[in-house]
C-alpha cells in the first residue's frame, strides 16, 4: 500500500500546467516523460480540486486496487477450514452423521417486541447469519452472499426455494440461544439447509427449521444446473440428519383478489435489498403478516410457517399481499359438551383440559392463515411466494378446573 501511495503521490508532483498571459491554454503536461498534448492545445481550467481528481484513469484504478486490498483485511475471510470463530462465537461441531456448525447469540434488545420476546423476523435473520458464517467456516465462501469460489466462477447465486420453521418457544431479551446448522443434498441440483434453536441455559428447544435451495444465474437471472466443481465444494459437508421431520409437502392454494384480507401497493425500500439485489426473504414474511388483524395477532403467537417461493421481488416491483384465515381443527358447534368453562369471555368444553387441570387443546388445535404475495400490475398477477402460517393463543397464565 505505501508503494502505491508513492506512485500516486510522483504521478501527481510530474504534472505541471503553465499558462501563457491572459490566455487559458495547457502549454505542455507531461505523464511519466511523455508529452500528452501540443503546447498550442486549448482546454477549459478546473480547480486544483477537479484536477486532482480528474488527472487520470489510472489513479482511480489504483484507488480501486486499495480499496480492494483494504475490503480484504477488513473481511479476513479464511481460504481453508477454521475449526473455532472467536469473533462470532461459533464452531464446527460433530452433528451426528457428519459436521455441523454451532453458533452462540445473545438476543438483543432491537430483536424483541413489547413481549421481551424475539420476534419470528429476528429468528429467521438469525437462521440466515448461521448459514452465511458456516459457509465462512468451512473456507469456501467467495465474496458472493453465500456463494463460494466453484459458484462465483461461474457466475451462480443461491435462492431459497422452500422454507419450514416451526417455533415451540421464544426466547426472550439477553437469553443465550444456541443454534446448529448443517447441510444435505436435495435432489440432483439442491441443497438442503436445517436449523435447530436451543436454550444454552436450559438445554430446551425453541426452534427447528428446513429449507431448500436452489442456484440461479445472476446476470440470466435463470435456474441453474450445479456445476460439478460446486458440488465438489460442498458435497463433503453434506449429511442426511433433519430438523424436520419429513412429511408430503402440503399444498399451499393460490389465493385470488377475493381474499378476506388484502393490502396493496408494497414498495421495496432500497434497505429491502440484500447483496444479491433482490428482497430479501425475512421482509417477505413481514408483508405477509402485515394483512393478519392486529387483535389477532396481539393474543397469539406465531408456531409453525411455510413459505414457498416463485420468483424474485426487485426494487421496481409494486407488491400486494393477500391472506386468508383457516380454521383448522377448532371445536365445531353442535358436540356434545357437557362442562364448560369461561376464559378471555369464550366458552370452552371441559375436555380441552388435560388429567392435571392444564389447558391443552388452545395450543394444539392450531389458528391457520394461508397467504399469497405477487406483483401488482402484472398482467397474469405473477407470484412471489405462496405461504401458510399457524398459530396459537398465548397464555398469559394457565387455568385449572374448579
């Protein structure tokens, strides 16, 4: 870096402009010995600021190349396998089958709302930071935003195509939270990703997730086949362990303008981007949970999501998000009830109660959303993710039978 700053600095010093009386004209500049101009050739004079500035492409690709130079020091991205990350906290662990990675995190204060508890947007960037620095533990990140040498070659970029998590517990402000990911092979072209959200505290379970991803071509914007030299890269860290266990994917209806709830004109914000240029995932939930009541929301929490993704959103597009409520599995008029009980002004039977008195049936019979996202103003309507979200009440204290 200091040669280069000794270059710049001669190059600037071996530039000399004289002018003849009263006259604006450039009597001769001379660069690294060689004329560049007649003495008779007339210019227009800039300040001593623009010509610094504008003296010559080659001092903007130096200042590039030292931009470059200082980008990598300021990364430090390992260009082999680190067992242990002190600055992240994290790990390459045994996970069974194969190797995983463990991170640890502190839930702060901007990832919690009004409950103290972290919301499911700060859950699934969470789940994203642990992907990514897994990837930078295993040596083979690229600059890309996940992508690794074999990809960046051949100009590919990662895009989630399904995505499952299901929530048990949140933790709560300042609570310390480990979370394992790994990776396995999905098909002939994919790569899944799992998650598993533990207390350190208690050892107890908040969270698993499964996810599938696909490449893309980044100037194409096309589905991509996996280069063998990709698969090479990243085959070795695959093993077969889930977080989920497998099940027939549900379908997921596609909704029309007739949804019970409908909220038009979504605009991405330039901080809705992410590295690829495209919205980023995590602000597809929050528009989706956006159209959901507001007094919905504030007595229940969010337990079980499944987003599924058709195309990219892009800072042009004009978003609208459709939802419309399920019931799925709530007690039906007409049984045959013969204890009933009182709680928050419903009336519920006696058999929603377990042995112990506990309320069980609230938690188990689950409150389903199904949702759409799409482009407004396409001619065809062209969807961005399809979704389905469960619910259950949250319990501020748990009842018992008189």
């Amino acid at each position: 870096m200091a040669s280069i700053s000794y270059q710049l600095a001669a190059f600037c010093t071996r530039c000399s402009i004289h002018r003849e009386t009263n006259k604006q004209k450039l009597h001769c500049v001379k660069i690294n010995g060689n004329k560049s101009f007649s003495a008779g050739a007339k210019v227009d004079f800039l300040s001593q600021e623009h010509k610094m500035a504008y003296t010559s492409i080659d001092q903007y690709s130096a200042d590039q190349n030292v931009h470059m130079i200082k980008q990598e020091v300021r990364q430090n991205i390992p260009t082999t396998k680190q067992l242990v990350d002190p600055n992240r906290q994290g790990m390459i662990v045994d996970i069974e089958e194969g190797v995983g990675y463990r991170q640890t995190v502190v839930i702060r204060s901007y990832e919690v709302g009004p409950d103290k508890t972290a919301t499911i947007e700060s859950i699934l960037n969470l789940l994203q930071e642990t992907a990514l620095n897994h990837v930078w533990m295993s040596g083979l990140l690229s600059d890309g935003f996940g992508a690794t040498h074999g990809m960046m070659k051949n100009n590919l970029i990662w895009v989630v195509s399904r995505m499952q998590v299901q929530v048990d517990h949140y933790p709560i402000w300042g609570e310390v939270v480990e979370i394992d990911t790994w990776v396995g092979a999905s098909g002939k072209n994919g790569m899944r990703r799992d998650w598993l959200l533990r207390s350190q505290a208690t050892g107890v379970v908040f969270a698993r997730a499964t996810s599938t991803w696909v490449m893309m071509n980044q100037q194409t914007r096309r589905l991509s086949k996996m280069p063998e030299e990709v698969r090479a890269e990243i085959s070795p860290w695959f093993i077969e362990k889930h977080a989920i266990e497998e099940e027939s994917h549900e379908k997921i209806d596609k909704l029309d303008n007739n949804a019970s709830y409908v909220h038009s004109d979504l605009k991405p914000k330039r901080s809705d981007l992410d590295m690829n240029h495209h919205v980023n995932n995590v602000k597809y939930l929050r528009w989706m949970l956006e159209t959901i009541p507001d007094e919905f929301l504030e007595n229940h929490q969010l337990s079980n999501i499944i987003l599924e993704y058709r195309r990219e959103c892009g800072s042009s597009d004009v978003v609208q998000s459709l939802c419309e409520p399920q019931q799925d599995g709530l007690i039906k008029p007409g049984i045959q009830q013969s204890h009933h009980i009182s709680l928050n002004g419903n009336s519920f039977s006696s058999e929603i109660f377990d042995e112990n008195g506990l309320l069980r049936s609230l938690n188990q019979m689950p409150f389903s959303y199904t949702h759409l996202l799409q482009i407004k103003g396409e001619t065809k309507n062209e969807e961005i993710v399809r979704g389905k979200t469960t619910w259950k009440r949250k319990l501020t204290s748990i009842p018992f039978l008189p």
